[in-house]
C-alpha cells in the first residue's frame, strides 16, 4: 500500500519532483568536480535510475514512444494519409455495418424502463406465430401476475380517408399503448385508457407526424375535427410527436383504439373469437420478475386457456417470451443478410491491413539506417520493436477516428434514403465506440505486428512478405468483386426471367372478409358476386381465388423428408381455375372438381424429387385420414419469393368451406391494371358498403421483393468495389515505394542501354506471382463460399464463369493501373541528374 501511494505521489507532484533531482544531480555535479572527481557518470542513465525507483518508467518511454511515433509519421505525410485513409475505409465499413446491427438488435427503445418491454408469440413443436387472438390476450392480461402491464398491436387493411383514392396505413391499438411508451402528444393528445377503452368511448383516432404534414398541410386545427375513415366518423384526437419510437417494425399513418373495431367492422367477431389470431402481444415484466418467470407463469395460463377452449391452443404450445424493447425486423431473411454483411465486411478489413502491412514494410527499406544506428548506440531489439508497435497503434488511432466519421456519414445518408424512424440517430454510442476500438486494436495487430517483427530483427526477407500481403489482399478482393458480379447477375436474372408465372397482367383483390365478420356461406355469396362481375368487366379475362396470395408476404410451410433430404413445402388453397389464371403451365393430368376433396397437385420439383423415374400421378402425400392422391403436376412457380432454392417445392389442395372467409381473388387483365383496380373496389362496396379491399398489382410486388436481391447486390458491389479500390491504392502505394527505392538500380540499367519494357518487366515481375496467387486463391474462396448465397441467386449457378471472369477482369484491370502508373513514371527519369547526385 504504501509503494502504491508513493508513486502516486509521484505522478501527482512530477513535475516538481523532476526539478528537484535535475538540480540535485547538477549539484553533486558540481561537489564532485571540486573534489577533483571528473567521471561523475551519464547523467540520462542515472536520471532513468531514479525514475525506475520511483516506478513510472514505463510511463516515460511510452510518452517518449509517442511523440517519436508522431514525428516519424509527420515526416511521411503521403504514407501517413495513405494509410489512414485504407484504415478508415476498412475499419469504417465494419462499425457502419456494425451501428446498423446496433440500431436493429442492441438499442433500447427510447421509451421508459425498455429493458423491462417484452414480445410474447406463441410456439409449439411444430408450430410458432407472433400473433394470438384478442381473447386470449384479454386472458392473459386478467390473469398474469408477473406483467405489470400488456400491450396489443393489431393490423388493419388500409383504410379510405374521406375520398381519397390511395389507401392509409393504420393499427389498432390498445388504448394504453402511448403511456406505456411514455410519449407525448406534439398536438392535442394521444389515447388513454380511461378515455379510449372502452366500445362506449367516442370514437378517436390519433394521427402520424408525417401523415399530418402530408395530408393536412401541418394544420394544428385538425385536433377535434370529424374525419371519415371507410365511411365511418372518427374525431381527430391528436398528432403523434416527430420522433415517435413505436413497437414492431410497423410505422402506421393512424392509430385506433382497438374497442372500436366493431365500430369500424360492424360484422367482425375479432374481439370475441378466441381462434381469430391478428394481434401482436407485448407486455412489461413486474418489478424483479424475469422473462423465464413469466414464460412459465404463462405456460400455465396457456393450459387454462386450452381447457376451456381446446381449438384455440395448439399441442404443446406456450408463450414465447423475449426481448421487445428493441426496434423489431420481421423480413425473414435480414439474418442471412446480416451474417453476409458481416463477412464481406470483414474481408474488406483484411484487404485494408494488408495494403497497410505492405506499405509499411515497403517503407521497411528505408528504415534500415535509422534502426541500424539505434541499435549500435545500444537500443534493444524489443525496444525497437515497442517502437515500431506504438507507430502501428497511432496509425490505427488515426484511421479508426476517421473510420467512426465516415461511419457516421454512411449512417446518415442510409437512414434517410430508407426513410427510417425519426429517432434513430447516426451518432455513436459506446457500444459503437468499443466496437470501433476493438476493430482498431485488431487492425493494429494484422497490419503492425509482421512488419515490426521484421524491421526489429533486421530481417532481409521483407520482399517475401510484402508478396505474401499483396496475395492476401488480392485474393480477399476476388472474393468480394466474385460475389458482387454473382449477386448482380443473380439480380438481372430475376429482372428479366419469367419466375414461373405470367405476373406482369395480374392483380390480386383481398376484401379482408374475415375481419368483417363474414361467415363461409356468406363469403362465398360476395365471392360469387364478386367473380361474375368482375369477369364481365372490360379488359378482365380470368378471375378466380387463392387462400395465400402469390408475393404476398403470407406464406404457410411444413418439411417434408425425401431421401434424407428436408424439402420445404409451400402449401396453398386455390380454386379450380387459379392455374389458368396464374399462368402456370400443366404438365400432367388436371386441375381440382368444385369442392374435390382429399386431392391434391404437386409442382413439378416435388414430383421429380419425391418419385424420382416414376409417374406421380396416383401416388399419396400424407397418411391416415390426411392421405391425399396426386391429381396434377404443374410446372415450378416462384410465387412465394423470388429465388431459385432446389428444396422449397409446392403443393396446391381444394379449399375447404373453413378457408372461404380468408379467399383472395386473382384477377388476370388486359390493358390499364388501375381500372381493374376501381372497378373491384366499385364492384365490392355496391356488395358491402363496409368492404374497402385492397389491390395489389403483382407486377409491383413482384419487383419489391426482387429488390431485396437488388440491394444485396448493390451492397455487395459497393463493398467490392471499395475492396477493389483500396487494394489498388495499395498496390500503388507499395510499387511507388519499390520504384523510389530502386530508382539507382533503374538509373543504371537506362544507362548501361537496357530497353523501357525490360526494365518496366523487372520492376512489376516481382508483384506477377503474388497478383496470379491472389486471383486463383481468390476465385477458388468465392466458389466455396458462394453456396452460402444460393437463396438470393435466382436462375445463376453459384459457380457461374460469366460473374467470375467479370470479377477476374475488374480486379485485374484494377491491378495493372495501380501497378503499371508507378511504373511507367520510371521511364521518364532524368538518368542524368540521378546519376550525378548519387
């Protein structure tokens, strides 16, 4: 104890301290030439003697490191630029990636106690939705001891305000649903529950920020104005704030309570039927309860529930609970994106480091000198080498501060190109920060420790190692510009091939007839209705119903295994003529009868992977009760998602009089798709005033989903790209270097007769090998890795040679420009005046 306070004595008073024993030492200087003592000793030696007695040395010559470090940099400003900016855009691309990640799946919600949010959704063995039916919510609500409070979020069709023709996004919510994310309104105010919870309660609505810059011109006298939603009258209660943080990753135009959906859909039995599941669940924990305390709370609720309602609880089933105080992604492939992302951002790293570890071993050369003197005035060889690491930290200080500006600048232009919520902030919180130092000290390790090494030991092997960096980064740029060029033509594919169905003249209809309220009969009356007129309408050719729409973003699938091998199936429940309609050839035998049951027609996939040589008609799917005879096989349509996977197949049954109410209607037409549009929702609401259906043109859909592989593969490119760019500014840089020092040598050769291309032939052969290691190596990686992509290429072989030679051509290109403008510059010496001043 008393050693640790006596050196923090001196770090306190170390100034003073300093002082004291310079003049000490001057004095005992000058006492020992009066006695006529000449050899009083070194005076730096003994100084470093003293501060080893009082323990603070390392302090000093870390000090000292640095500010040598400094000036070493300063006296190189083109390396010191160089390799801060390789670093910045190599660190930079990784704490983007890594702040993005950060926004979606670490950062609370900006709301009261987020930790304490939680999402429940339900799941089985064989099961798992995020939605439950509003009855079972009430009950758990009632019941459950270790939620302080719940919140449910429940989807709307998009409604029609007063007469406009383009439809508003809206959610029905609990009424306190605002409270609980502890906002204010920026005009008048938001729901309550002692206001807005009950059917009796005037009806409200609450608008979004944008929705009322847009639709009512920032008017704040809109605060207790009637508007009219489907036709129905709602008060305007008040306008949510500009950076609202809501729940899910929903961001409506309008909330409503939910105790007025029967208000809105006066035939809906949605609040009353426990097997109707439409709502999202949250829920804050009670004080000191954890989420494993109330998911077995819950189980046993669950049980209740399945006691007195057995059709509403599935076989093993229980509340899931989780996290929910995080902005929530619900695409199903953001993971596999991400884990993408994450790789590809990493190899841009490792090109960044390399190009690094190159230029500094380049520079390596002329450094011989310096280090030579060091050591012979008795610098030690891990001295030299701290010496070396503390250039390499400051280097990746430098490029990690400006990796966190760039970072901050691609956050912000990527926040607003995808209109995200307005209170996600580009700035960088600690976790970014730690990140960002951790990224640093790893670069730092990659691109300074060889280098060090070799400079310290005063090795002669630099030329090897500096090929071996080139090589690497090479290779991790094949890589790169490999995936980019297959994610791009996997992107032109799916732009320009049929997917399997005629969707360019087709529009799907949904009346939403289940949230009113309508019963199988009486559904199928509407649809009856609903078919006949719109057949005979102008420009309409086909007509006919679909229980899961193509590219509707609602999907049903189970596994099936054949041979070893998990196949998933996309079931779906579709009318006799839906084939006819979609577009989608037959291959063999027929469609479905009027009501046919236990019958069913398999795509042409399922069939060949099923009863490889054998003829699938005949043959059963299923078993017991659930045995179903093959009537038809069609040919493979993508009507689910865009993309080419070998095991998701298809299978298409009867409806039964159970799926009637939730029936979409296909329309296919000739002509302008909008006038189909009016007239199916003239056609509807001359049948059910209530009924504003929504149209959907799949020609539109069908590019919105195509565009999630866009913006893979414009991600992908872009980061190539960079790859690409930063390996040639290294590439550059290092042959710059190479070319300074061997300008006597090139001197020399241009004197002694030797001809532009020999020389320009020994300055470039010894990058040949490390360029071709590189490419093959580089190819042979993205090849093996690109399986891993198989979901997003659509029609293209992962081992296409037409995205790898494209590839191949953009990184070789790159590298003779990076390499040969250096070069060239050599052939332009003045051999003259290099001569005379050597």
């Amino acid at each position: 104890m008393g050693e640790f306070i006596r050196r923090i004595h001196y770090l306190i008073n170390r100034r003073r301290l300093d002082a004291e024993l310079q003049n000490d030492m001057e004095f005992h200087r000058e006492m020992a030439k009066r006695a006529g003592q000449t050899n009083f000793g070194n005076t730096l030696r003994l100084r470093e003697q003293a501060y080893e007695a009082w323990g603070w040395t390392w302090l000093d010559r870390l000090l000292q490191d640095l500010r040598y470090g400094v000036r070493i940099l300063a006296r190189a400003p083109g390396f010191t630029l160089t390799a801060t900016l390789v670093l910045a855009i190599g660190i930079g691309v990784n704490v983007s990636a890594f702040s993005l990640f950060n926004m979606v799946s670490l950062k609370w919600l900006p709301v009261p106690q987020p930790e304490r949010i939680v999402r429940l959704q339900r799941s089985s063995p064989s099961n798992f939705t995020s939605e439950m039916s509003y009855p079972s919510f009430h009950f758990y609500e009632e019941h459950a001891k270790t939620l302080s409070s719940a919140i449910a979020v429940m989807g709307i069709p998009p409604l029609q305000v007063e007469n406009d023709v383009q439809l508003t996004k809206a959610s029905f919510v609990t009424a306190n649903y605002f409270t609980e994310l502890g906002t204010n309104a920026a005009y008048g105010r938001l729901l309550a529950p002692s206001s807005d919870g009950s059917a009796a309660s005037t009806p409200a609505v609450v608008l979004s920020y944008g929705f009322w810059q847009r639709r009512f011109g920032n008017d704040p006298g809109i605060v207790g104005r009637v508007i009219h939603l489907n036709g129905k009258p709602f008060t305007v209660i008040g306008v949510a704030p500009y950076a609202l943080a809501t729940l899910g990753a929903e961001d409506p135009d309008l909330w409503l309570p939910i105790a007025q959906q029967p208000y809105l859909f006066t035939k809906s039995t949605v609040l009353s039927d426990w097997t109707n599941s439409s709502l999202h669940m949250w829920a804050r924990l009670a004080p000191g309860v954890s989420a494993k305390a109330a998911e077995g709370e819950l189980r046993t609720l669950t049980n209740q529930i399945r006691i007195q309602h057995p059709n509403a609880v599935w076989d093993g089933e229980y509340l899931q609970v989780s996290a929910g105080g995080h902005l929530q992604v619900t695409q199903p492939q953001m993971y596999q994106v991400a884990a993408m992302v994450g790789v590809l951002t990493l190899l841009i790293l490792v090109v960044a480091c390399a190009n690094v570890g190159g230029l500094m071993l380049a520079r390596a050369v002329t450094r011989q000198h310096e280090v030579g003197i060091r050591i012979a005035i008795g610098a030690g060889r891990w001295r030299i080498f701290r010496q070396l690491c503390t250039e390499s930290l400051l280097l990746g200080g430098l490029g990690s501060v400006a990796a966190l500006g760039l970072a901050w600048a691609v956050l912000k232009v990527t926040l607003t190109e995808l209109d995200a919520p307005k209170w996600l902030s580009p700035m960088p919180d600690w976790r970014v920060i730690v990140f960002t130092v951790g990224m640093a000290c790893m670069a730092t390790l990659c691109f300074g420790l060889l280098p060090a090494l070799q400079i310290a030991r005063q090795k002669q092997q630099k030329t090897m190692a500096r090929q071996i960096l080139v090589a690497a980064q090479i290779a991790a740029s094949a890589v790169l510009l490999s995936v980019a060029a297959l994610l791009v033509h996997a992107t032109e594919h799916a732009l320009y091939t049929n997917p399997g169905f005629a969707y360019q003249h087709l529009d799907w209809v949904d009346p939403q007839l289940s949230r009113h309220g309508y019963k199988p009969a009486a559904a199928q009356a509407f649809f009856n209705q609903m078919q006949t007129r719109l057949e005979s309408t102008a420009g309409v050719s086909s007509v006919s119903l679909v229980r899961l729409p193509p590219l509707g973003h609602v999907t049903s699938t189970s596994g099936t295994d054949v041979g070893g091998k998990m196949l998933t199936v996309y079931p779906n429940w579709v009318s006799p003529g839906f084939f006819g309609t979609m577009g989608i050839p037959f291959l063999m035998g027929r469609t479905f009868y009027q009501g046919e049951k236990h019958a069913v027609i398999v795509s042409e996939s399922f069939a060949r992977q099923k009863w490889p040589g054998r003829n699938p008609l005949g043959q059963t799917v299923g078993e017991g009760a659930d045995k179903n005879v093959v009537i038809g096989v069609v040919a493979d349509a993508r009507a689910n998602q865009p993309n080419d996977d070998d095991d998701a197949v298809d299978e298409y049954w009867s409806p039964s009089s159970d799926d009637v109410s939730d029936m979409v209607l296909i329309v296919r037409f000739v002509g302008d798709p909008k006038s189909v549009g009016i007239a199916a929702k003239t056609i509807a609401r001359s049948i059910d005033g209530e009924i504003f259906p929504e149209v959907q043109q799949l020609r539109t859909l069908y590019k919105d989903n195509v565009s999630v592989i866009e913006d893979i593969a414009a991600i992908a490119t872009l980061i190539g790209l960079v790859a690409g760019t930063v390996a040639g500014i290294g590439l550059l840089g290092i042959v710059g270097v190479v070319v300074t020092q061997r300008t006597k040598e090139i001197a020399i050769r241009m004197a002694l007769g030797a001809q532009p291309l020999s020389v320009l032939i020994a300055v470039l052969k010894q990058f040949l090998w490390p360029l071709v290691v590189g490419v093959v190596a580089g190819t042979a990686l993205a090849a093996f890795g690109s399986r891993l992509l198989r979901i997003g290429l659509y029609g293209v072989n992962n081992l296409d040679p037409v995205s790898y030679a494209a590839a191949m051509a953009i990184l070789i290109g790159i590298a003779a420009l990076s390499m040969l403008a250096p070069s060239i510059r050599t052939l332009r010496l003045d051999i003259a005046a290099i001569l005379h001043h050597e």
